[in-house]
C-alpha cells in the first residue's frame, strides 16, 4: 500500500540563519551547493553518520526542553539527558531515523530498525459434544484443517533450502519500491508501493519446493485435545496459543474453541442409553418433560424410575388419589447440573424441573363411555358441580348460532 504522497521542491531561495556562536557544526544551517560541486558521500557509513547528526540538530531545535538544556549545559548536557543522568534528568534518546517518518509516515525503506514480530490472524471453531459429556466431563480430540510452514523446505519455497533463496534484484530485499514522480517544476511526487517482482518478500526462489510448490505452506489437519469439564457452559471457550494458521512471515494467532451442545439422539448402543440424553438444559437446571396418562394425572398411583446423565436414577410417582394438573411442574434440588468450577460454596448441582403433559384418549369404548358418564352425573348432582358457574365464564344471551 502506498504511502500518502510527499511533496518535495527543491527551487525554494534560502533563507539565510545566524546560528549561535557556541552551537556545534551539526546545527549550523547547511549551505547550497551546486550539483557539480556536491561531492557524494564517501560510503553507506558517512552518509548514515551525516544524517544522524542532522537528525539529532533537528530534534535539539524542536524540542523545548532539550533546546534549553543545550543552552545552559551544550552538546553534553544533552546527551547526558537522552542517556537518562546528568543535569535536567530524563530518559533515553530516539531513533535519528525516525525523523524520516515524520516526512514520510511511517519507517518505510529508510528504517533501519528491526520491528516486533508480527502476529498472524487468530482462529475460531465450533466443537458440538453430547448434555452427557457437560455433566461428567470428557476428555476427547477435535480435528482442524489450518496452513501451516512446509516442512520439506522449512518454508523457503525452495527444493535447495535456504541456500536457493536469493535476494530480489528489483526492491534490493526491502520489499518496497519507491516512484518518484515530477508534478510541477520543483514539485515532485515520492510513492512507496509492494515491490511487483517478489510480492513484499524481499527474495526469490531458483527452484520451487515440490510439496508447497514455492507458497512455502501447505493446508493439513491437525488433531488437538480437548478438555471438557464438568458444568462447563454452552458456548464457553477453550484457546490454544500459537495454534492457529502458520506463515514463515508470522507468529501463528491462537485457535479458539468454542463448545456447543450436540443435538440430543438415541444411543447406539445399549450402555450408553439414558434418558438423560433428552434432557433441557437451562445454565445449571435441567428440564425433563413427564408424559401420564388420563388415568395417572387423576388417580395417582404410579412410578417412574428417571436414568440421569450418569446412570443413576430418580424416581418420580405419585400416591392413589394425588392428581397431577396438566403442565404442573416438580422442582427437584441437586438433580440438575454440576455447577462449574465449585469451590464449596453455595450447591454443588442445580436442580431438577420435571414438567407434566397429560395426553387424553382420542376416542372411548361405547361401554366405558356409559358408565364413565353414569360415574360423573352421580358426583356432580350429589356435590351440585355447575361447570359453568364454576368456570367463572358468563351465561350466552340468546341463540347460540354455532
């Protein structure tokens, strides 16, 4: 991505400067000089030595307090400040070459410093395990197909190694180009742009890796273990640092696992059968729905035995004579899920809520039916049971059409 443009010109007249008499050469005001009399630098180092006292001068003269310090102590005083002693305290000193980045917005191909280590993206993957494996733990293995670094060529790109990597003639290594572009006279354009040659890597390769075919990286699957424990909430996250897509380019992100629960079904075998299986759950409660008959919800007198997520069992029942309203719920405390992460305080298990459906026959025997109907006007003419009265509705006025 190219930088912001950067307007240079070079017919400006100088603006004559008296420095001080006391300041050091690498603050007085550089004089023009014809190009045919410039001399070049003598070498890489003579210029590197030349800037950096330019660029120390520059930041003196545009900091107030290092300014002042000068002024009072001179060029030892302010080092001394830069190196953190001496007169007017401090800390240390900046990068001269960070002057550049003030001109050009951002280190670019003039840095010469060595940046932090880049960090890959990050991953994120959904793993489904059953209601029986939040309620007694689990330990198991997930698969994930990620990028990771070619171990033929250790992610070179090249069938030779390192050794048949060779540096981009084009960018010099860097990765960057520079355009300079004249817009007016005097007045040019400096563009910094991914060199097209290597792709902003800096090298090429002679011969290409078979295996990764010169990408350097190939897409496998990688196994993990995986750790669920009991009462863990659905949705709850498991990272695993640096385990996410590899680059020789980066630092691998971190895989994230996120667990959701498996849809509920019928175990294949017949160990592993519960009725447990088609429990609800709702963060440490659990939710079971409890089909009776016409006969049970009125009469009483049944029992159930309830297999739970680990095999033990809860009875459910009801005396003769105790009636069960339809969608009438049991609450039955340290039956429902382990409460994650316990430390003795407050219950260990949450509880169990059993709701009641009462399912009616579609249809009655002729029989039945006679003395089912004989039982009933017996009760209601002896107890005088009104059902519309005591349904609270309001008598029809008139004909009820329907």
């Amino acid at each position: 991505m190219a930088h912001s443009p950067s307007l240079l010109s070079s017919s400006l007249p100088p603006t004559p400067i008296h420095p001080h008499p006391s300041y050091p050469p690498q603050l007085h005001p550089l004089k023009p000089f014809p190009p045919q009399t410039n001399p070049p630098p003598s070498g890489d180092d003579t210029a590197k030595q030349t800037f950096v006292s330019i660029a120390e001068a520059y930041e003196t003269l545009s900091d107030p307090t290092l300014r002042q310090i000068y002024n009072q102590y001179g060029h030892d005083g302010v080092t001394q400040h830069k190196q953190g002693g001496g007169r007017g305290g401090g800390g240390g000193g900046h990068d001269p070459f960070d002057l550049f980045s003030r001109f050009f917005g951002g280190s670019g191909h003039f840095s010469h410093s060595q940046p932090g280590v880049r960090r890959g993206p990050g991953m994120e993957v959904t793993v489904h395990v059953p209601l029986r494996a939040f309620y007694t733990g689990l330990a198991t293995e997930f698969s994930v197909e990620k990028q990771m670094v070619c171990e033929e060529c250790g992610g070179s790109g090249s069938a030779e190694g390192e050794a048949g990597v060779e540096v981009c003639g084009v960018c010099g290594g860097r990765g960057q180009t520079v355009q300079r572009q004249q817009l007016a006279p005097g007045i040019f354009q400096q563009m910094q742009s991914t060199c097209e040659a290597c792709g902003g890597r800096g090298k090429h390769v002679r011969h290409r890796c078979e295996v990764c075919g010169g990408s350097r990286v190939v897409r496998r699957v990688e196994s993990h273990a995986l750790d669920v424990e009991r009462g863990m909430p659905v949705g709850a996250r498991v990272a695993y640092e640096n385990e996410a897509d590899e680059s020789p380019d980066w630092e691998a992100g971190d895989l994230v696992v996120a667990l959701q629960e498996e849809e509920p079904r019928v175990a294949a075998g017949e160990e592993e059968r519960s009725d447990g299986a088609f429990f609800r759950r709702k963060k440490d409660d659990l939710w079971w729905r409890e089909v009776l008959s016409l006969r049970e919800a009125w009469m009483g007198d049944w029992s159930r035995n309830l297999t739970h997520l680990d095999g033990h069992v809860v009875r459910l029942g009801r005396k003769r004579g105790e009636v069960v309203q339809p969608g009438q719920v049991d609450v039955i405390g340290g039956e429902g899920m382990p409460v994650w992460q316990w430390e003795g305080e407050g219950p260990e298990y949450g509880k169990l809520f059993v709701e009641y459906v009462i399912v009616l026959p579609d249809q009655m025997e002729r029989g039945m039916e006679k003395e089912f109907w004989a039982v009933w006007e017996k009760y209601r003419k002896k107890n005088k049971v009104n059902l519309m009265e005591d349904s609270g509705r309001p008598w029809p006025k008139g004909r009820d059409e329907l």
